[in-house]
C-alpha cells in the first residue's frame, strides 16, 4: 500500500511544482514562503534544474520571465511586501504571454503587518494588482495535499494559456502539516507549451484569434522574434494602432473569459437542501467545513461552496448554487471577495471577517450561522 | 555598399524613434560589428533591453530581442542566460535605466559574475521623458528637473561595476567609433559580466539647455575629453581634469555564475 507521507504546504508546493516539471525557480526570502525557495535550491540542481536566489522580489520576477523565454517551467514565491513588488513584471508576463507561476503565501498586511500571521487580503491584489487590464489566473488551496494539486494545475494552465498564474496560499496553509498521499507520477497529466514547427521566417510569434495564444518559441531555437511590454502587433513590434492595441488587450482577456470552463474549479458540500450556503476558500474554508458539521448536527441545513479557482471566479456555478439559500462569506480580511460574491448572488449577504492575525474560528462561523437561522446564542 | 551592421537589422521596423543628430545609432552599429567580427551565431544571441531611448534598440535588431521594464533588462538577462547558459546575452541599456532605477541589478550582476555583456549608453539625461537629471549627469549640468543645475553627485559607473565585481569593464564614445567597437568585442570575448560604458550624445534635451551645441559639438566634446588609459598615464593631475578615461579600465578573469552552478548541479548528484 502507498504510505501517507507528513508534509507541509510549503514543501507540497515545491512537490506539485517538481512533478509539472519545474526546472527553474528564482526567488528572494520572505516569511512565509521562505521555505519553497529553500526546497527549490536543494532539489532543483539534483535534477538538473536551476535556482537562483536575486537581489530582491522585483528582479525574482524578471529572471522567471527571462528563463521561461529560453523554455523553462518557472516559478517564484513570495508573500505580502514581496508580491507588492511583483507587480509590475506580472503585468509584463500577462501582456507578453509568457508562462510562469507566482506564489503568494498571504499573511497579515498592509505593509510589513504581521509577517508570521496569516491572512486573506491579497484577494484583490492577486486580481488587479498590477495596472491595466489583464488576464489572471489564482487558485487557492485548502489543504497540504491540494496545495500540491493546484501547484501542479498551475503550471499546466500557465503552459496552456501562456500567462502567469498565481497560487493564493495562506499562511496556515503553507505551513500547515498534513498526511498526504502524492499521486503516483504516471497518473499526472502534464502540459507543455505550444512551440513553433517550420518556417521560421514564416513565424507570426502573436498571431492568434480570441480566446487563443500563437505557439511559443524559446529563445535560441531558431525562431528569433521580439518581446516588448509595450502593446504590440501579431509580430510582436510596438504599436499604438487603436484597432491593433484593442485587439491585443481584448484577446489577453478573452484567453480566460473563453475558456472558463478549463479553468474553473470548486468545490460543493451539502448544497443541495441547504438553507444557507457558506463560501469560503483557502484556510478559512476548513473553519467553515468544520462549522457546517457542527450546525447540521443541530438540525440547521448549511452547505459550503468551495471555490479552487478565485480567479476567474466560479460565477455561474455559484449563482446557481445560491439561488433560495442566504449566504455567508467569511475571510480572513474585510470583506474582499465578498464583493464578487454579493456581485455574483445579486442579493445581501452575510459578511464574516477577521484581521487580527489569529485563523478564523468555526464558531465564529456558527455564530453567524445560528443568527441567521434565527436560532439565537447557545444553541 | 552598407556597413556589415545591415545584414543585422530588421529594416522593416525603420525609421527608428531617435532624434536626429542622436549618439544611439553610432553605438547600435559598434556592437553589430562586434558581432560580425566576432562571427556570433545569431540564433544563439538574446539582446536584452530596460525602457528608455537606448533600450529601444533591441527592436531593430535581427536576433532574439527583449525589452522589459524600466530598469529590469539585467534580472530578465540573469533569466535567460541562467535558463540557457549556451546564449550569448547582450543588455543594452541607458544611464538611468542602469544606474538609477535598475542600480541594484547591476551590482548584483556584476558580483555574480554572470556571462552578460552589458552596454550603457550614458548620454547624460533621461531622453525619453524629454530631459530629466540621471545618476550620471555631471554635477552643475543643467536639466529639466534641475533648472537651477544639478547638485547629486554623478557615478563614475565603471568604478562602480569593477567595485561591484564585474570582471571587465571599458569606456569608450560615440567619437571614438571604432575603438568603442573594439571594447565591445573584447567585452563580448570575457568569459563573465562585462560592462562597456559608450558616452554618446543627446542634442536634443542635454546638448542645448547646457549650450554645448548640437551633435557635430557634442561629438568634439568627447573627443577633447576621452583620454585613452595609455595617455592619461602620461599626463599630470591637472590635465586631467575634466578628463574622463577611455579604453579597457579593468580586466580580471574570475569564475562565471553559470559554470559555478553546473558545480552545484554536480554536488547535487544532478550531473549527467
């Protein structure tokens, strides 16, 4: 029989990043991610791959860019401060499609805040953080062994939609320790990029339709084109042509909007009689899971829709969901995507929110609960 | 007949944005005939960029080309040649691009010792947002954010990148066409960070609001004020002044990052 081995989320992520094939990751130390880069540098020359720690969070995200145009699967990893600095490159590799991952191991902002504690409220950040529309990937895991899942899906859909994508750990999450059982290597179905074949001088390097990315040649193989941030045309040379740069901008997002039904990913629990409905993702979504078991013992119907994928959000599939149920949000934040959520259901919701660094408890979930179901305290 | 440089441009994407009477294209040629001296294959050559007047080159140019973000063209470069040490990685980049907002890649390449050859065009100014001061604007000049003249203290950028740990460093200009050439051959031919500082020349926001002239002035300017290392050793103090040295400044073969990390692949137990 398989044995469950006891690993961290931290260390789950490196795991899901090598089995997608990981050969490169760059990267500066910061709690709480610390340890991804750390398990990258001893693992990744024993096969061959290559790690670097840079001068700071702004130049990790540079040499992922750059590694990937030679054609490898890059990732870095950063928490709070370091994603902020992140920002712009992310926007780079979105309008010059170049595939990457970034993890965020969220903890307590703004700013420094608290470096050790976790949190939710990069939410947004992982949306709009850098300027101008773009395309985005997130997926937030709930679980040592999801983390290695959705690492791995990351690379995939990065390869496949030739963008970043970014995974939304949490601090409990990343540094969680679970039992888990690793899928067996074979059972993984790995995705590559589309490189080019033929005529190099016939090679378009951005010529697609919507919803679509033209294959990608790496760098030195015989297919030299142009990258630039600067909007660009199917060649990939500058241009400020209102009809060309609306084309671009309008195809980056509808890689995502067109193929929604690859990307999206959650999870329902008990949603089918249930009276009201919990939505919760990352760490606060085990509180959740653990508050709706203990309404249910109490006679109170609750279900729990789980989102993997926060960005695009589920949205169909929640509305769907949450027809006739009240819903209640909790996070580890203000209320971030509760917004997108009380968007998505058109209809008040109930907000549960933490920002004190501490997990969001259960029973600060069941006492939403017990409100809204009109039962009162001490039930 | 052309120069050798034409067979290495993408012709299609002329006329270029510079500015008449602009250095950038004294420098762009320098390098094309560096590298068709040295016969570089060009499938094999990744020219990175940062953003700004002399960043923009790369999109003339008929190899792999890459142009990032303001400051950044070292960390994509460290990228590359760290993804695929078999490419010959070129930066090209401007003195605020380099020495300001990107200050920080470069001596961290320059330290790691990275196989990248890096070539500033330090024409004293940010062009491209029409006059600005740069780390390398020489104290007093006269720029649209120090209209009463310039009070930062300039970088002596190559001291700075043989201090920071580059294993070859040279000046040349736009003047001394050729020889610039020379110094980029010999900076493409180390084995490790290289950096080839090209003063060269903006009429257009620097030469006219400091009333040195426009590019025919500017020009003789560089050509009265680089003294070659082996001139400059004849000379005393005083003649110097004013002076800046040209020519191959710094010299020292050191281990490359990328050959010391296949040593690191090798420990790991990683080695084919």
């Amino acid at each position: 029989m398989i044995k469950p081995i006891l690993m961290q989320g931290n260390e789950a992520c490196i795991a899901g990043a090598l089995a997608a094939g990981m050969d490169f990751f760059a990267g500066y130390p910061i709690t709480p991610s610390t340890e991804i880069a750390e398990l990258a540098a001893e693992r990744l020359p024993a096969r061959q791959g290559r790690f670097i720690q840079m001068e700071d969070e702004i130049a990790s995200m540079g040499a992922i860019i750059g590694a990937s145009l030679t054609g490898r699967k890059a990732m870095t990893a950063t928490s709070g401060p370091g994603f902020s600095l992140k920002q712009e490159n992310i926007g780079y590799a979105a309008i010059t499609e170049v595939p990457c991952v970034v993890v965020n191991v969220q903890r307590a902002g703004p700013s420094t805040g608290i470096p050790t504690a976790p949190a939710q409220g990069d939410v947004m950040q992982a949306r709009w953080g850098t300027h101008g529309d773009h395309p985005v990937i997130a997926l937030s895991p709930s679980s040592v062994a999801e983390t290695f899942d959705l690492t791995f899906r990351c690379f995939n859909l990065a390869e496949r939609f030739r963008t970043p994508v970014i995974l939304l750990l949490d601090e409990i999450v990343g540094h969680m320790r679970e039992a888990i059982v690793l899928p067996a290597v074979e059972t993984l179905e790995l995705v590559h990029r589309l490189r080019p074949s033929g005529d190099p001088a016939k090679y378009i390097p951005y010529d697609a339709p919507l919803g679509a990315s033209a294959p990608m040649a790496d760098f030195g193989s015989g297919y030299p084109y142009h990258v630039t941030g600067l909007t660009h045309d199917r060649e990939g040379f500058t241009t400020a042509k209102p009809s060309e740069v609306e084309f671009l901008i309008r195809r980056l997002a509808s890689k995502i909007e067109m193929n929604l039904e690859e990307i999206l990913q959650w999870e329902e629990l008990q949603v089918e009689d249930a009276d009201i409905l919990l939505v919760a993702y990352g760490a606060t979504a085990r509180s959740a899971r653990a508050a709706m078991k203990q309404a249910r013992g109490k006679g109170i119907k609750v279900g729990l829709f789980r989102p993997m994928t926060i960005w695009p959000f589920p949205e169909e599939a929640l509305r769907q969901v949450a027809i006739g149920k009240q819903v209640i949000v909790p996070e580890m934040n203000l209320g971030q995507l509760a917004l997108e959520i009380e968007r998505v259901v058109h209809k008040d919701i109930t907000t549960v929110t933490q920002v004190d660094g501490e997990p969001l408890k259960p029973d600060k979930i069941l006492a939403a609960i017990y409100n809204l179901a009109g039962t009162g305290k001490g039930v | 007949m052309g120069s050798v440089a034409h067979n290495y441009l993408r012709t299609s994407k002329m006329p270029h944005i510079w500015c008449p009477g602009c250095g950038n294209g004294i420098i762009t040629q320098a390098l094309l005939k560096a590298i068709d001296q040295l016969q570089l294959d060009p499938q094999k050559i990744v020219v990175v960029s940062g953003i700004g007047c002399s960043s923009r080159a790369p999109g003339y140019l008929d190899f792999n080309t890459l142009h990032t973000t303001h400051g950044r063209a070292l960390a994509f470069a460290t990228g590359v040649k760290h993804g695929n040490p078999d490419l010959t990685v070129i930066a090209l980049t401007g003195d605020g691009d380099c020495a300001a907002i990107g200050g920080n890649h470069l001596i961290h390449a320059c330290r790691r010792n990275i196989d990248i050859t890096t070539v500033v065009f330090n024409n004293n100014v940010y062009g491209m947002t029409s006059g600005q001061f740069s780390p390398l604007t020489p104290v007093g000049s006269y720029a649209t954010t120090a209209p009463y003249g310039n009070i930062d203290r300039s970088f002596d950028l190559c001291q700075l990148s043989q201090a920071a740990g580059a294993s070859f460093v040279a000046r040349s200009t736009t003047y001394h066409a050729n020889h610039l050439k020379d110094m980029i051959v010999s900076a493409l031919q180390n084995k490790g960070f290289s950096l080839v500082e090209a003063m060269t020349h903006c009429p257009t926001y620097f030469g006219r609001r400091n009333r040195i002239g426009g590019p025919v002035e500017m020009l003789k300017q560089q050509q009265e004020q680089g003294v070659t290392v082996q001139a400059a050793a004849r000379m005393t103090p005083e003649e110097l002044t004013g002076k800046y040295l040209i020519g191959e400044l710094h010299n020292q073969p050191l281990p490359e990052f990328c050959e010391q990390y296949q040593q690191v692949i090798a420990k790991a137990g990683g080695a084919r």
